[in-house]
C-alpha cells in the first residue's frame, strides 16, 4: 500500500508539524546517551530551553536516584533496539530542570540516520492521570469502608437481635409465669380473710412487671448509650445525700439479713450527672445484693478526695465472685458468668455501666474471688466546683 502523501519522506514540512506540535516530549537520542533532538514539548515538560537540551546527557532528565541504571538500559535497548514501552509495569519518573519530578509514560521507537543508531522516546506526563487515578482510589477505600463498616453494624445488630430473642425468651418467660400463677390465685382468693394472700400474689404481680421493665429499660439504655445519644448534664449535688437516697431505693432487693454497709469520706458537693451515676450505682449494688447470700453484707465506700481531684466509689460484696476465667468477659454484651445462670438477670447492666463511666471520664475495674465477693471499684474526676461550695465538709 502507497504512503499517504501527507506522510511521504518528502513532506518535510508535515514531519516538521508533527514534531512542533506533539503534545507529548519527542527525544532523540545518540547510542552515547547525548540529546540530539527534542520538540517545543519537551521544553515545556522539562522546563528547559531548547540550547540547554542540545548535546546534553539524556540522564539529565532522569532522576538522580535512577540515572546509573538508566545508562545501563540504554546500552541495552541499543543493544536489541525495538519499539516498545520504556519500564513496563514501573512507575517512571523524570526530572525537570528545577530538581522535581513527575510521573511519566514513556515509549520508545529507533531508527539510524547515517549508520548512526538513534532512540526516539515519547515522553507523557501522567501527573493528572495519576492524580485521578489517586482521587479515584481513595474514594474507593472510602467507599468500601463505609461498606464494610455498615456491613458490620448490620451484622452487628443481627446479632444483637437473635441476642436479644434468646436472652428475652429465657427471662420474660419467669416473671410472666409469676404473674399468670400469681392472677389465676388472685381469681380464686374472693373471700375477705384471703386479702392478705390476694396482697401476696398482687405484689408478686408488681415485682415481675417491675423486672419486665427493668430488662426492657436495660435494653433500651444500651441502644441509646451505643448510638451515642446519651448527653451529659451535670449539676452540683449532695453526693452523700444522693448515696443515701440510694439506699433507700436498693432496700427492698435486701435478701433476709442483708444489710448495706456505707462509708463516706471526702467533700459532699459534686458537679456530676446525677441521672447516670445514679444508674451506674444501682445496677452495681443490685448486682452486689442479687449475687450475695442472706446475711451477706454490701458495701459503699464513697471517696470525694479533693487532693486526688477525683470521687472514688467502691461496691464491695462477700457474694458468689466471678470464676477468674470468667473475668475477662465481664463487660461484653449479653455476658452471663456460668456461676449466674441460675440467677436473673440480662447481662446487660455491667455493658451499660461501662460505658456510663467513660461518659463521665471515669474509670472502672473489680477484683473478684468465687466464692469471697466482688469489688467494683469506679472512679471519675471531680469537676471544677466540686468542692468550692463546700470546703469545710469532710465526713468519714
Ligand atoms: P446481669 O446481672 O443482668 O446478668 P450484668 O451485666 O450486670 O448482668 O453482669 C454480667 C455478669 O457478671 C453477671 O451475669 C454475673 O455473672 C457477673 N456479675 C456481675 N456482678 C457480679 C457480682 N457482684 N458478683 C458476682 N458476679 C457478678
């Protein structure tokens, strides 16, 4: 097939424009390495005039960390010259006059002119394409791990859920038989001597429903603390006061003969989140009474040490302990220890406390010995008018 004429070897002219106006860097280079012709491109990629180029070591655009293994190269394409691409697979870099560098393409053709071999390479920036290519990955990345994370927060919550099903369908199952055995003996208590049995079983009733919305409520705190929807809103208050009010509250889960024992040292007025320390500490002392025998003591000792600048709080009890097996699971969702089973519960509280604690900047740890007891030992600091209002008041 004929050349077409624009092409033809004696339209100098149309070779002369391809070569002035490639928008890629045309180089042709000398067996010997030297620079012997370069387009206005080149000039423009490199930064260079066009003199500058002339008669110059090609390894001048090579980067320094590259230029002795570039001579080696070249020597071999020379060796076995064809067209092809220059580092297949490596990312190529070449070196502007001002000592940066850049990503480049590069491809490489030959021909001889006088018996003199001679290498033409077809330099390409790829900054942009790389740049995108960059962009591109990284939205990738992001992408996927938006994926991956909402993946595992389904999975998570599936998990949750079939948790949930099983725990809810081994502890609703109690206090709603108590209360269909509690109604059908309340129907058949009528007679008017019988009121004290009718208030047995009526009050039976009240303490499964109240357990019934203890489980619901645990469950719904542990949602709403995880999406972390749980503000702060700290007031200053009688810590000793509140304790006691406590007490109170705890002193109807009291098994025959338990008492709760309660030391108090330290400054009374704490600026504190009232709401969620008061949930943190009646779940460790319902935990503390409902894991102790009759007759077991619990106790509170409460540390409102100003030189410290932090409230330590203890709830220790001579209770059933934790096997020491066991111990490093305390805190997960839905944990039961093997020694509890028996005893209700929703796994749920200590999940909650936790992360109660760390809302306040806090702290919580516990030793545990089966069969002695169990300390829970919390521990926040003391914000700033803790103790202002109130420095004269120290109670041991
Ligand atoms: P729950 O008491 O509803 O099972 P928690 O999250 O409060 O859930 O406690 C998790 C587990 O930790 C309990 O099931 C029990 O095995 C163990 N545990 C917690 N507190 C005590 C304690 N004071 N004494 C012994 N074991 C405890």
């Amino acid at each position: 097939m004929d050349e077409p004429k624009a092409l033809s070897l004696e339209n100098e002219a149309g070779f002369k424009a391809l070569f002035q106006y490639a928008t890629v860097g045309i180089l042709v280079v000398s067996s010997g390495g030297r620079i012997e012709l370069s387009n206005p491109c080149v000039e423009k990629l490199f930064g260079y005039e066009k003199a500058e180029l002339s008669g110059q070591m090609i390894e001048l655009l090579v980067p320094e960390a590259f230029r002795d293994s570039h001579v080696h190269h070249r020597d071999g394409y020379f060796e076995r010259p064809k067209a092809r691409p220059m580092g297949y697979g490596l990312n190529l870099f070449a070196r502007k006059k001002d000592g940066t560098q850049f990503p480049v393409e590069i491809s490489l053709g030959h021909y001889q002119l006088d018996n003199e071999p001679l290498a033409v390479a077809f330099v390409t920036d790829i900054t942009e394409r790389q740049r995108f290519n960059d962009e591109l990955e990284a939205k990738v990345k992001e992408r996927t791990l938006e994926l991956t994370q909402s993946l595992e927060r389904e999975k998570e919550l599936n998990d949750m859920k079939s948790r949930f099903v099983a725990m809810a369908s081994h502890e609703f199952r109690t206090p709603l038989s108590a209360i269909l055995s509690s109604l059908t003996l309340v129907e058949s208590y009528m007679k008017a001597e019988q009121e004290d049995k009718r208030k047995r079983h009526i009050n039976r009733i009240r303490a499964s429903v109240k357990n019934l919305t203890v489980i619901l409520d645990e469950f719904l705190s542990l949602d709403k603390v995880e999406q972390g929807k749980v503000e702060i809103e700290r007031e200053l208050f009688d810590l000793y006061d509140f304790a006691e009010d406590l007490m109170e509250e705890v002193n109807g889960m009291l098994k025959q003969g338990q008492h709760i024992r309660f030391s108090y040292n330290g400054f009374r007025n704490i600026m504190q989140d009232k709401r969620i320390l008061r949930n943190i500490l009646l779940n460790l002392l319902s935990n503390g009474i409902k894991y102790s025998g009759e007759q077991q003591t619990v106790h509170l000792d409460i540390d409102a040490n100003v030189g410290d600048r932090k409230v330590v709080i203890k709830v220790r009890d001579e209770g059933i302990g934790i096997p020491h097996e066991e111990q490093k699971n305390l805190f997960s969702k839905f944990y039961r220890a093997k020694n509890a089973t028996n005893i209700q519960g929703t796994g749920l509280g200590l999940t909650i406390v936790k992360q109660y604690v760390e809302l306040l900047n806090g702290h919580i740890s516990f030793r545990s010995e089966p069969n002695q007891g169990t300390t829970f030992i919390i521990e926040f600091p003391l914000n700033d008018h803790g103790y202002e209002n109130d420095p004269t008041d120290r109670r041991q």
